[in-house]
C-alpha cells in the first residue's frame, strides 16, 4: 500500500522538478519490520511484568504473575505489530545527482544524507529471512569516523543491487 506521503506530485521539489521521488520499501518487507520490531521486546517485557505480577501477586490474587505476563505478552505483540507498520510505511529512500537519501519516521523524521563524494565503499547484504524474501540490506560506509555507515534496509534485492551500482559508477566519476 502506498502511503499518500511518498506520492511524488506531493513531495517537495516535485511538479516540474526532474529531481527523483521518494521510493517506499516493498510491501513484503513489512513482516521483517513487524518480526524486528516485536520479537526484541517480546521476552525481556514478558519477564519484567512476570517478575512484577509474583512480587504484587500476595495483593492481588493468586496466579497474578501468569496474568500479568500474558497481559503483557499481548499488550507487547500488539504494540510492536503497531510500531514495525509505522516504521515499515515511514522508511523510504531516494538517489539523485548528489547522492543517496534516507527518511525514516513521520512524526520525528530523520533524514540522512549521504553524498556521493562521502562514499568510501558498498555492500548489499542478504539474511536468510530477506533471502526467502527477494530482500537484501545497502550498507554506505561514509568517510569520517569509524563505524561511520548508512544503512537502507529490506530493499528489493535488485533494486539494492541497482543503488549499489549506480552509486559506485557516481563515486568513479567523482574520482
């Protein structure tokens, strides 16, 4: 599902701009977004509320730290569900004559810019779970500190290949 944000006739520049729009991530990238955003919180939440639930269980009533757990255990499904959507309908990336742009969010967007003279190298890399996808990873490794890297997660495999391309052919020019 496109999301009206990423219509190009409504993103800033766009009309008469020749500039690139903003391109979404697939749709099937969003099950790897609701498994990475859900499974993390899943168990060390579900433990917490059950460690609470023993500790108030003599207010209560017995059997309060499996009720707690399992409140919390749903209530954690439910908003990491929530949270990986939103974060799979609000990540988009963008390749122009200056290199490569990265939004993530709606609410507090960040915006990354990598231009292309900053590239030092690429990698795609593939997980099982985005192999059985047709997914991969773009890493920009930028010049400056160490550890210094832009990711763009859950690409269409041939689309990271593409970006992996055509900003190593802008880095050669730039050379």
């Amino acid at each position: 599902m496109q999301h009206p944000e990423f219509d190009p006739a409504s993103m800033p520049g766009h009309g008469g701009d020749p500039s690139p729009a903003w391109q979404p991530l697939p749709a099937r990238a969003r099950t790897l977004f609701l498994a990475g955003t859900t499974l993390p919180l899943v168990v060390p939440i579900t433990v917490a509320a059950a460690v609470v639930g023993e500790l108030v269980e003599d207010w209560l009533f017995a059997g309060a730290s499996w009720a707690t757990a399992a409140a919390a255990l749903v209530l954690t499904l439910a908003f990491g569900l929530w949270w990986g959507g939103k974060r799979h309908a609000y990540t988009a990336w963008r390749h122009d004559d200056d290199g490569l742009a990265v939004r993530r969010g709606r609410l507090w967007r960040n915006e990354t810019r990598v231009p292309a003279s900053r590239v030092q190298h690429l990698d795609v890399k593939h997980g099982p779970w985005q192999r059985r996808r047709g997914l991969a990873t773009l890493v920009v490794h930028t010049a400056g500190t160490r550890n210094s890297a832009v990711t763009v997660p859950h690409l269409d495999a041939a689309d990271a290949e593409r970006l992996r391309d055509a900003l190593a052919r802008q880095i050669e020019t730039d050379d």
